[in-house]
C-alpha cells in the first residue's frame, strides 16, 4: 500500500467502544515520536502477514490487515489485539478511518466483547487483572492507530523534540540516551532507564553496572546499540546518528568526551529517579572510533533506520546478542 501526501490537517483521533458507546479524544500529541517509530516496523510485519508480533516489552500481541481504496470504498485498518498468556484469541478488536475530506477527526472504533469471554473463562485472571489488560490494551491501540496514520501520510508529525522522560513511560520502560547539560557546565549524555517499581526497589543502592556498545551497518543504514546491565537486568537503546538533524552524532561526541557515566533509574511512577548511579565512561574510546568511521557518511532517514534494527532484532533477539553475537550479516 502506497504512502500519501497528507491532505488533511487534524490531530484528533476519536475512539468509540462499540460495547458501551463510550467516546474518548486521542490527541496526536499524546503519542511521541520514539513510540511511533518503534511500532511502524512492528505494523509493517503484522501487515506482511505475521500472525502475531508482540510488542516489547509487553506480552500483547496484534496482527493487521488494511484495505486500499482499490478494495474497498474507504480505507482501513483493522487490528486485533491478545495477550501471550491468554492464547491466540483476539480480546480486543479495533478499526481505524483516516478523516473525510474535511473531518477533524480520524475515527477509531473498538469492540471488545473477547476481553468479556476471557473474563467468563478465567483467561485473564482476577477482576483487576483484566482491567488492567483492558486499560493497557487501549493505550496501545491509541499508539498503534497514529502509527499507521502517519506511516500512510494521512497525520503529520510535529517536529518538536519531546521530553525524554515522557518518551520513556509511554514506551512503558527500557533504556534511553538523552543530553543534559547544567548551567556552567560541559553537556553529557546520561542514560535513562525505566522498570517496574517492584524490580527497581529491588536494586541494591548501588548496583553494578556494565555499559557496552557496538556499531552495526545493515545496508547503507549505520546504527549504534548501547547495552547495560543493571543489577541483574539487561536494557538496550540505540542511537541513530542522522536522527534530528544529527543529534546522534552529537551524542556520539558528547560521549566520547565526557568522563563518567550518569544513570538515572525510575520505577515509572514519579518523575524523580529512584536511583541515580556514577560510572567511569568505559564507552568513550569506542564512541570517538564510531563517530570517526561515520566522518562523511550519507545520512539515512528514520524509516531506514527503523527497517534495519528489525533486521537485526531479528538475527539478535537479547541486549546480550547485540553485544557478544557474531559480526553482520550473521553467518
């Protein structure tokens, strides 16, 4: 299915649960940058034909299908959403239409009449258990149907850069990089990570940490994973160096150059860290080797990278093999 050129200027995306004729507004603000293209490569394969890709790191799982203007009157995309421990039986149903011609609104329609069978048979648990599925199910569908709005060119993205906190909760936990600099002071980049409050109180009050990195080249697209384990935990994030107009390669001197390591840990219920950790910088003589190579090289766009960490989630599963796993392409 081909992309479009937007035509219509909108940034609501209005969802109505078929079951109790409840409506809620989605703004487009609500769905940041690093979420949507962490799923299009995700929607890409559901609409390939994958029966059911899991959303890291959650155990949903969705598959898609859509109809052109060449199949139907109007277009779509339909989308059914599980969970790994309740089997391959849909519990929610979704339908996303792009805006009418003059509309200010994309319509988003659910049905979620499986969650209620689940409910019958026991397959989600406790009462709060499926609500808490049901809750988490919605958000997803939200991030999902402005994924594909934009991947199909029916929804522009707002260019300004967003918090990189906000980034973190909605992705729902990981790892990510971000730039910091105080008053006065050389900028670094700390990294960021996010786990549930249970697994982050956890942590001794100074864990062991141990930062890794690599750089891969799939095609003409260079990326650069960045591993850690915390504790016992291991998280991964990745930086793009043409992303933002080059802030990747920013990051990549910054890190080269700074001396310590800066980790702030949340546990996704307060934006203050629940630990903020030193290290020495062990990454700097490789990040100055990385920025060096990618001295005069083409810039790719976000939707190669995307397409290319796909691959190589797919030959490298775990933060682990990203790090210790052979060169690419694997043999």
């Amino acid at each position: 299915m081909p992309e479009r050129t937007t035509t219509t200027t909108f940034t609501t995306l209005s969802h109505l649960t078929l079951e109790s004729g409840d409506r809620q507004d989605i703004p487009h603000s609500e769905v940041t940058d690093a979420t949507v293209q962490m799923l299009i490569p995700l929607l890409q394969r559901a609409l390939a034909g994958d029966p059911q890709v899991v959303i890291p790191p959650s155990s949903y799982w969705f598959k898609a299908r859509e109809a052109t203007a060449d199949q139907s009157p109007d277009e779509f995309l339909r989308v059914e959403f599980g969970t790994v421990a309740s089997g391959v039986e849909p519990i929610v149903d979704m339908t996303v239409r792009p805006p009418a011609a003059g509309a200010d609104a994309a319509i988003m329609m659910t049905s979620i009449g499986g969650w209620f069978d689940a409910i019958a048979t026991g397959a989600l648990g406790i009462r709060s258990d499926a609500d808490r599925v049901a809750n988490e199910i919605t958000e997803l569908q939200g991030c999902i149907a402005w994924a594909w709005l934009e991947m199909r060119g029916y929804a522009d993205r707002d260019q300004t850069p967003a918090n990189p906190l906000e980034v973190l909760f909605a992705a729902g936990g990981g790892m990510l990089t971000t730039i910091v600099q105080e008053p006065g002071q050389s900028p670094e980049v700390c990294f960021l990570v996010q786990n549930t409050p249970e697994a982050v109180h956890e942590l001794a009050p100074d864990p062991h940490i141990l930062a890794q990195t690599r750089l891969f080249k799939v095609g003409d697209v260079y990326l650069v994973p960045l591993v850690a384990r915390v504790g016992d935990t291991w998280y991964e994030s990745w930086i793009n160096p043409f992303a933002d107009q080059g802030q990747g390669l920013v990051e990549l001197e910054i890190l080269a150059a700074q001396d310590r390591i800066v980790f702030l840990i949340y546990d996704g219920t307060s934006l203050n860290p629940a630990h903020t950790i030193q290290i020495s910088n062990s990454l700097a003589d490789e990040m100055a080797e990385i920025r060096q190579r990618l001295e005069g090289v083409a810039a790719s766009t976000a939707e190669d990278f995307a397409v290319a960490r796909e691959q190589l989630y797919a030959a490298y599963p775990t933060p682990q093999d990203l790090i210790a796993g052979p060169d690419w392409p694997p043999a």
